[in-house]
C-alpha cells in the first residue's frame, strides 16, 4: 500500500503573486487619481486665463460672475487685480 502526501510546493509564489498584483493596482489608482486632479487643476488656470482675456474685451456681468465662481473672489476690485496679472 502507497502513501503519498500531496504538497503545495508553489503555494508561496501564488501568495506573493496575488499580493504583487494587489499592490500593482493600487499604484496604478494612486497614480490615475493625482493624474486626475493635476488635469482639474490645469483645466481651472486654463478657464481662468481664458475668461480674464474675455473680461478685457468685453466687460459683463456674465464674465465676472464665471470668475467670480473659478477664483472664488467676490469683488470686481479683486477680480480685475488678478486679470491684471494674468494677461500681463
């Protein structure tokens, strides 16, 4: 009569393996998250910038409220120091 005992010889290579993949894919969601928000950030200055141009040609209420949102400044006063800057 035979006895044999099965072992699993690679149970420690699958083990770290699925940890690799666990840790790769948590980078990779760190990594697409601050990817994200830098391309918000972008976005916003870019609006911004394109809105105190918009402001120096044609002064409504409707430009000064989008940058009043963007900037979150609440006085024209504020709003037309950072256009000052910006389009410098």
């Amino acid at each position: 009569m035979k006895f044999e005992l099965k072992t699993e010889n690679d149970h420690y290579s699958k083990s770290f393996s699925y940890f690799f993949c666990v840790v790769l894919i948590f980078t990779l969601i760190i990594v697409l998250c601050d990817i994200a928000i830098k391309l918000g950030i972008i976005s916003k200055q870019y609006s911004i910038d394109f809105n105190c141009r918009l402001l120096t040609v044609e002064k409504t209420t409707t430009n000064f409220k989008k940058l009043s949102r963007l900037s979150n400044l609440k006085t024209k006063q504020s709003i037309w120091e950072l256009c000052k800057e910006i389009v410098k």
